[in-house]
C-alpha cells in the first residue's frame, strides 16, 4: 500500500511493491527500530528498567516487550518516556509511525487517512463497519480469523479498532456515511447479546448531526454494489480517494477515473437503499424483534 496520499497520483492502484516493508507487526520492521532506540536512550541515561518503569508508570516487562518489538506502545507511554530520557522529541518524532503499527499492515495507510478525513463513505457487505462496531463485537470478529490470531495480537487490534472511534468526538465533524446490507445487521457475530449491543450502539451513532445510516434490504431488485464493499475518504486537502479491501489485501485508487467510478456507484447505492431514517426506525425495529 501507498506510503502516503501523493504515492498513487500516477493513477494506478497503489498495492505492496515487490520486496516491500515488513509487516511491522511487533517484534519486526518500526517496533524493533523504536525498541532500540528507547533502550539506547535508557541505558544512556543510567536508569534500570524498574527506575525507568517507576518514573513513566509502567512495569518493567513492559519496558522489556517495548524494547524487544514484542508490545506496541501505547502514545501516553511515549509521552512520558521522551522528557524523562531527555530525548528531544526523538521519541515523539517516531510517535505516528509507532501508532500505525497497530493496525494490520494492509489497512495502516487507510488509517492514516481516515484519521484526517473530512468525510467518509463506507459501503459494508460482510460485517458491521468497524467505525460502528462495540468492543464485544470486534472482538468476536478478530476469533473468528483465520489463521487464528494470539490472544495478544486481538487485545492490541481491538484498541486500536476502538481508539478510530474517537473520529466521533473530532471537531470540526467529519461526515460520516454508511450503507449496510442487511443481511449484516442480521449476522449474529458474537451472538445475539452481542448482536444487539451493536445495533443499539449503531441507532445512538446514527442520531449524530453528522453521521447518516442506510440500510440495503435484502429484497431490493436492483443492486450497484456487486463489485464488493469499498470506502471513500475525502482528506482535508481536498483530495477523494477510493479504499477497497478483500481477503487481506488492500489498494488505495486516487486516479480521477475509478474514483469516479466508485462515486457514481456509492450515490446509487445511497439512492437503493433506505433513506436514513427509514434505516433507523428498521435497525429498532429488529432491535425490538432480537
């Protein structure tokens, strides 16, 4: 995937180059490079792991994971880290990069992006979109993963996945629009419990000034969508680009044509399916009906 928004200006999707960076999941690629550098920085700086975990609030097999690349930190900790090694801003400088490194390696660019969108199109034909999703929710889609995810690696996408969320509190609001098949607001990932939760959690977000919902019912005649989900991200330098995502693999299209294309398809979508609030009495009604 592109490395920033300008990288697929030349109009092809952008994708992995051959021989690409790692997969920057802990313990290779950024987490080692941070590692090794808080630990040269540390021992420079006369402290053991126990003093320095005292003085930023972390125990000191925590320090070790940060240091081997085993555990991605979280911001506060490099808040804190960088002053109490007089750093210099050498740790906070790495700040950004270390926080991607969260999220899968197909989907960091798209985070990055969506993290400074001014508007959002989400087009979701297989699970709740994850800006929507509760924690019981996301959780039960990262088990169901195969092959299986450790219990670490879900505990660290699952707040990463949660920590999106804070697009909701952002001022200015960005514009947030969502078409759900219904055949996914019926999928009881996690059980019906769970189910539920995320329905309410998606009536509440939905009354957002900002926020429209749309459900695409099962008995509609007429479908655009049958090329799969899609996103679109309009970013604060004015720029629209298309995110499509299948099986783990992932591509960022900024050329004016399949933008367009993925435009014109999302507009008719929105046209198909019910209005907003149309969406919203039916998401309560099957609420009251689970």
């Amino acid at each position: 995937m592109a490395q920033d928004d300008e990288a697929g200006s030349t109009g092809s999707p952008v994708g992995p180059e051959p021989g690409g960076r790692p997969e920057d999941e802990p313990g290779s690629g950024v987490m080692l490079a941070f590692g090794r550098q808080l630990k040269l920085l540390r021992v420079g700086a006369g402290l053991d792991r126990t003093e320095f975990g005292n003085r930023v609030g972390y125990a000191a097999q925590s320090v070790a994971f940060f240091e081997q690349g085993r555990r991605i930190p979280q911001p506060g900790f490099i808040d804190q880290a960088d002053p109490v090694l007089d750093a210099g801003g050498l740790l906070l400088a790495m700040k950004e990069e270390v926080a991607r490194a969260q999220y899968p390696a197909f989907f960091r660019d798209a985070a990055r992006l969506e993290a400074q969108a001014v508007a959002i199109s989400v087009y979701a034909v297989s699970a709740v979109p994850g800006l929507l999703q509760t924690e019981e929710y996301a959780r039960a889609v990262f088990r169901m993963q195969r092959p299986l995810l450790d219990d670490r690696l879900i505990e660290q996408r699952l707040e990463a996945r949660m920590l999106r969320q804070d697009i909701f509190e952002r001022n200015p609001a960005p514009l947030l629009s969502f078409v759900i098949e219904e055949a996914v607001l019926r999928k009881p990932l996690g059980g019906q419990a769970v189910l539920k939760g995320t329905l309410e959690q998606i009536v509440r977000i939905a009354q957002l000034r900002n926020v429209e919902v749309q459900v695409m019912p099962n008995d509609g005649e007429d479908h655009a969508g049958l090329g799969g989900p899609f996103t679109l991200i309009d970013t604060d330098k004015g720029q629209r680009i298309a995110y499509t995502e299948v099986q783990d693999d992932s591509r960022l299209y900024t050329d004016a044509a399949k933008v367009r294309e993925l435009e014109a398809r999302y507009g008719i979508l929105r046209s198909q399916a019910l209005t907003p609030r149309e969406s919203l009495l039916w998401i309560v009604k099957l609420i009251g009906e689970s």
